[in-house]
C-alpha cells in the first residue's frame, strides 16, 4: 500500500515503494537513486543535515506523516516526468552547486567538458605572459553555470556573462552570490553578445541552444515538457544561433582570441564549416566520453 499522510512509513519501505513506482517510468535505472533524493529533500525541510549516508543506516526509522506526505507528492511529480533537479531546486555542476527552476535548462555533465578547456586555456594565457588576466565573456549564461564555475577556478579572470532572459538572469546572479563569486562575474542581459558592445575579449564561450526543432518529440519528456525551449532549440536545424554568433564573437575576439562552444550529435562538419566561414582558423573538436564530438575550438586570426 503506497504510504499516505496518515500512514508514515519506514525509511527503507517509502524507499521501496518509491522506487517501485519510479521504475516503471522512462528511467528505471536511477529510479533508487532518484528516490533516495527526494526522500532527502521531504525530510531536510525539517532537518536540513540529513544525508545519505544517514538515511542508509536509519533504514528502520519511521518517517513523519508531513514528509511521508511530501515525498508522495514528490514523488508522483516525478513520475510524472518532472527532472529530479527541479523538484529538489538544485543542480551539481563542477562540484558547485546551483539552483535551478524552469526558466534555466539543467547544467549537464558534458557542459564540464566546455569549461575545463576554457580553465586550460586561460591558465595557458596567463602563463605565457602576455595575458595575466585573461577576458572571458559566456554568452547565454542560463543559470550561470560556466561564468561561475570559471570565476570560481580562475580566480585571475574577467569574466562576463550575457543572457536574454530576465528570469535565467535572476537566477544566474543567485547563483554566483550562492558560491561566493558576486564581485567577480558582470551580468548584462540581451541578446548573445550584442550587451556588450565593442568590448573585446580573449576568449568567447557558448553552450547556445542547438537542438533542431524537427526533434522535439524525440526528446524525452522532462526536457521536452520542462525545459524552457528557447534555451533548447535553434531552427528546424539546430545551427540558427551558431549562425549569429560565430560572426559576433569574431569581431568581439583579440586577434589570437579563441571561441569555444558546445555543439550537439552530428554538427561537427555543419560548425566547422561556420567557423571557417566565419573567419576562423585553427579548428579543432574534443570529444565527449561517449566520443561523440562535443566541443569547437577556433581561433581568430
């Protein structure tokens, strides 16, 4: 019997319930570990030092009837389809942690990749000499993810963040304020990196939105159904924003300056050739771990 307000379970038997009903969804592999968290999230409301460590090894506790009703509820949300990280708030990225609502896409392990080449670069920049304090600009900063991310591992860097969306803006100067680097990114919202004038920068970099439309009931449904789609979709073939800002970033660059962006499946060859196109040499791509090509390089001239 599913456990209701009036009838507080164990730990371990909501577990089993919970992990029952999760398992019949689109993503029956996580579905223990999907109910561990929200588990975790109904209790810490009322003891935030709960941990999973602790609810591991308190299997036979009984849980109040107000979380039990809270997990159920969090429960059928996600199953639903809801992402976990927007049930809970929170999202882990580069060992930060960051909130998230629906007005921000939820940063991916792969985006990672996209910063730790940025980290190695400007690291690079400021060893040569030449540039102590390397200008790096996000565009499209969503929940700020990689512009707090790189003034949290480059502590020497400007960083600038730009972002269309009032709302991701708001959460995306939370977010920095939450991990200690406030003072540290500039926020300007408008559109790519027309808020930043004829400033000029060392390095541009971009997880811009890249999906084509024609796949969107391919997606699965928390992307599909949650996600904000102007963060997902960029024409009927997922270049329309790589289009505009490949040029932008060109003419905003230092000669020697380098643009790196996230790409999806199959685009390798379509952003390769728009970087070339665009001014662009010195192309290169880096795989992710499923060796799937996930991010460009290029460098102006």
């Amino acid at each position: 019997m599913q456990p209701t307000p009036t009838d507080p379970g164990t730990i371990r038997a909501l577990l089993a319930e919970a992990e029952r009903t999760l398992a019949a969804g689109p993503h029956a592999d996580r579905a223990r570990r999907d109910a561990e968290t929200l588990l975790l999230h109904a209790m810490r409301r009322r003891a935030p030092d709960r941990n999973l460590a602790w609810l591991i090894a308190h299997g036979d506790d009984t849980v109040a009837a107000e979380a039990t009703s809270d997990f159920c509820a969090l429960t059928e949300r996600r199953s639903a389809g809801e992402p976990v990280q927007y049930i809970t708030g929170e999202a882990e990225f580069y060992g930060l942690t960051f909130e998230v609502n629906r007005d921000v896409l939820i940063p991916r392990p792969e985006t990672e990749l996209l910063v730790e080449k940025a980290i190695e670069l400007a690291q690079k920049l400021r060893q040569s000499g030449m540039i102590p304090d390397p200008r790096i600009v996000d565009v499209g900063t969503g929940s700020g993810a990689i512009a707090v991310a790189l003034a949290h591992e480059l502590p020497f860097g400007q960083i600038t963040a730009t972002e269309i969306s009032p709302a991701a803006l708001a959460v995306a100067k939370a977010n920095a304020a939450r991990n200690g680097v406030a003072d540290r990114v500039r926020f300007l919202e408008g559109d790519l990196l027309n808020p930043v004038g004829r400033g000029q920068f060392d390095l541009v970099i971009s997880n811009p939105p890249y999906v084509p439309e024609r796949d969107c009931d391919s997606l699965p449904v928390e992307v599909r159904n949650y996600e904000p789609a102007q963060a997902l979709f960029a024409g009927e073939d997922g270049l329309a924003i790589y289009r505009r800002l490949l040029p932008q970033a060109f003419s905003v660059l230092i000669a020697g300056g380098i643009l790196l962006v996230e790409i999806g499946y199959g685009q390798r060859a379509p952003v390769e050739s728009l970087l070339s196109n665009a001014g662009f040499r010195g192309i290169e791509f880096t795989e992710d771990l499923q060796k799937i090509p996930r991010v460009a390089a290029a460098r102006k001239p």
